[in-house]
C-alpha cells in the first residue's frame, strides 16, 4: 500500500466516522412489530405437497409495559375496543375460510380489535376498510363487524412485558386447527380457529 493510498483510506474512514456521530445518539422505538403465522401443506400427494403452502398470520405493533398498569384509561381501558397493538392496525390475513370461535371467517384480511370488561374480554374482528393502517387501528364501526368472540381468560404466573400473540396449530388428526393466544401483562386470552 503506498502513502497516498493509506492516506485515502485513513481520510474515508475519518468521514465515515464523524459522519455517523453528527447523526446523534439512537435509540429503541417505543413498540415493534411482531408476526405469528400458520403455514397449511397438502401432504396426500407429491403433486399437491409441491403447491404453494396456505397461510393465516397475524402481524401487529408490539407495545411493552415499562412500568406502566395495563388495563387503565390510558394504556387499555375497559369497555371500548382497543386496537389490539401499538401504531397502527393488527391484521388477520387468511388463504384459507377459518372458524374462529365458532364463528365463520371467509380467506381475506381483516383487522383485529379486543373489547375488554371486567365480566371478560371479546375478540372483534372486522372488515379492512379504513384507507391506512393507522386509521383502521384508532377508528371501530360496530357495522364492520364480521365476528364479536368471546374468549378465554386465564392469569399468567410470570406477567409479559410485551403483547404477544400466536397461532398455535394442534397435532391431532382430522381438519387444521389450534388456538389464538393473546398475553399482555399478567392476562392470557385464547380461542379455538379451525380451517372451514
């Protein structure tokens, strides 16, 4: 390496560093997203078995508690619907028409809310109409409804600090199906979903 290239290299390297500091300290968001899914093979022939898989998944903003109470006015009140997440809509995306707790999901995508209570929580799934992400997750419309689930409550032994949500698929034999699990906090929420 000659002098003038080492120089080169040392004056790049120079700028790159100083350029990087002038943009400031970083930090973490405040939430993330998050994704859980199912993947549907067909396993009775090669033919079949080389398709394209199905999916449901469901993608959401991940907001964590540092510190703060989960059910109050500003975080998860009682008795309206909340958006299920943190900075914009949670979606449900289907190839599949899905039973969710007993109810009748058609393949689509939809946007996923919860009404908590103190006599127990529902499920809302609705139709995605809103124009952006942010506007389906802040605005509810009992008329968009395509099903008010009621679920399962169950305390949490260790608190979670951040919502999580999966798509637990069963083992058992017979049509796919398996249960949807939301946990925040000390509060785990779950329903059955099945494929139609």
């Amino acid at each position: 390496m000659t002098y003038q290239s080492a120089l080169i290299a040392l004056t790049i390297s120079a700028t790159i560093a100083t350029s990087v500091a002038a943009q400031g300290p970083r930090r973490a968001l405040p939430s993330g997203r998050a994704t859980t899914e199912v993947s549907l093979t067909f396993v009775d022939s090669a033919e079949r078995a080389g398709a394209q898989p199905a999916i449901i998944r469901i993608d959401y903003g991940q907001p964590h508690l540092r510190g703060r109470k989960l059910l109050t006015d500003s975080l998860v009140p009682y008795d309206k619907p909340w958006r299920t997440g943190a900075n914009g809509a949670t979606k449900l995306t289907t190839d599949v028409d899905l039973v969710i707790g007993g109810t009748s999901v058609p393949k689509g995508t939809y946007v996923i809310q919860t009404l908590p209570s103190r006599a127990g929580w529902k499920l809302l799934i609705q139709k995605d109409v809103a124009q952006s992400p942010m506007a389906a997750a802040m605005s509810y419309n009992p008329a968009n409804d395509v099903a008010r689930i009621d679920l399962r409550q169950t305390a949490l032994k260790t608190p979670l600090e951040s919502l999580t949500m999966w798509l637990i698929p069963s083992r058992l034999p017979g049509n796919p199906r398996g249960e949807l699990v939301l946990a925040w906090g000390s509060i785990s929420l779950a329903t059955d979903w099945s494929v139609k």
